[in-house]
C-alpha cells in the first residue's frame, strides 16, 4: 500500500521524555545510551532526550 502527501512527515521519538515519568527521571546513562543507539539504528531521525 502506498499513498502521496502534500508535506513531509518526520518521525519523533519520546521515550526517553515521555517514558521517563513511570521511573522518576532515574533512566541510568548506560540505558540511555541503549535505548538511543537502537532508536538511532532504527532511522528514527529525532530522538527527544531531556524533559
């Protein structure tokens, strides 16, 4: 399936943001990391970090 846009759509990533809440902004850097290097290899284009 396939269709055409008049605007081109960009992909954001709030996980990290977002996702942060249920563990208290208390994400550790090594999961960050992880989480933003598979984010990354997926293609996502913008990954929000910090709330």
């Amino acid at each position: 399936m396939s269709f055409r846009t008049e605007f081109d759509i960009r992909i954001t990533d709030t996980s990290l943001r977002d996702g942060s809440h249920h563990k208290r902004h208390q994400f550790t850097a090594d999961e960050v990391v992880s989480i933003v290097r598979a984010l990354d290899a997926a293609g996502v284009p913008v990954i929000e970090v910090t709330h």
